[in-house]
C-alpha cells in the first residue's frame, strides 16, 4: 500500500499558507507506518512544535493500473474515503520538502468505511467537513479543487503504476489549525446519503 497526497490543491489553501498556486499538482508521500484507523490516537512527537489537521478526500485504487485517462478513473477506483494529512508544520516550514514533517507515525488517519461513486459528476458534489472538538473548522465541496479528482488519479498514474488498496489524497481546503493533546478531531466526506468518517483522539 502506498499513500500518495496532493499539496496546494484549494486557492484558499494556498493563501492561508503564503504559497504560490502550483501550475500542476504537487505530490508527496506517506509512509505505511503513519497509517491509522478510526479511534486510534494521534500521537504528538515531543519537540516539533505546531502540529495540524489537515482534513482530506481521497480515493481508494481497486486495481493495477499505469497510465489511466481521467474519464476512466471511475472504473479503477472502489470509492472514496475520509484521511486527515497530520502535519508538523514548524518542520513542513523548515525542511522545506513535506517527508519528516507529515510521516510521523500515526499521522494519517484513513476511514475505512468508502463512498461508492457512480458518476464521474459526483467527483465534484463530494462534500468534506473536519470539525476539533465538535467544533466545524473546514467545510468545502470538492468542485473548490484546483484539480478535479479523475485528472489527480490520472497524473499519478503517469508516474508510477497504481495498486488495489492504494490511496491518493485531493489535498486540503481552507480552515488548518493546530491541535494538541486530549482533541478530539473528526474529518468526514458525505456524498448524499453516503458518509465516510475517521475520528481520532490525540495524544
């Protein structure tokens, strides 16, 4: 399994952080040790300083493929799932690449529970909401993205060749904060009556 995540994919995003809107996507990568599941904790390094949420919608890859045309993504996906992309900011700022400062153990909470899509016009009507606490920090639709999700499984695609069980994650809108310990945060995708969560204590 392989996690692969966009950067800088929401203008907002983008401004929030000072950045410069990319002129195609920006990838990097997570390691399978930061992989966790609803309710396990979120465990804060000691000496990092700020760490973040940072909640996502990603697609799950449901069979090997290289090369694929986004009007084909729906036929090689199983659906799409609810990721929070944990980052140690001061670290992200520092080293200037995003390896150390997002693959902390535990610093990828992935919902197991998927959304079904059935129309490649749903990529746009999925609805991503993270709340700290109970409280709603992010709230967008994935028609707010830079790049449509079939064109980001499209470009991976023409890197490196895809895996069932694969994940590649859309990137983050406006709304990042910190969290420290004893939050509670809870990033959920919905689709209509479809809904994907993944909800982690932090430690």
């Amino acid at each position: 399994m392989k996690v692969i995540l966009v950067g800088l994919n929401y203008k907002e995003h983008a401004s929030e952080l000072n950045m410069q809107i990319p002129d195609e996507p920006v990838l990097f990568s997570k390691p399978d040790s930061s992989v966790i599941k609803n309710g396990q904790p979120i465990v804060l390094p000691e000496g990092v300083g700020r760490v973040d949420y940072e909640g996502e919608i990603a697609v799950v890859i449901s069979k090997k493929c290289k090369d694929i045309r986004p009007a084909d993504v729906l036929s090689v996906i199983s659906g799409v799932v609810a990721l929070n992309d944990v980052t140690a900011r001061d670290l992200q700022a520092k080293d200037g690449q995003w390896t150390r400062a997002k693959g902390f153990d535990s610093f990828c909470p992935i919902a197991e529970g998927q959304i079904r899509i059935e129309r490649e016009e749903d990529f746009t009507r999925l609805r991503l909401r993270t709340f700290l606490n109970g409280r709603l920090v992010q709230d967008s639709i994935a028609e707010d993205m830079i790049f449509d999700i079939p064109y980001l499984v499209s470009f991976v695609s023409r890197i490196m060749t895809l895996y069932p069980g694969d994940v590649i994650s859309t990137g983050t809108p406006p709304g990042i904060g910190p969290i420290s310990h004893g939050d509670l945060v809870r990033v959920s995708v919905n689709l209509d009556s479809q809904t994907t969560v993944v909800e982690n204590p932090v430690v």
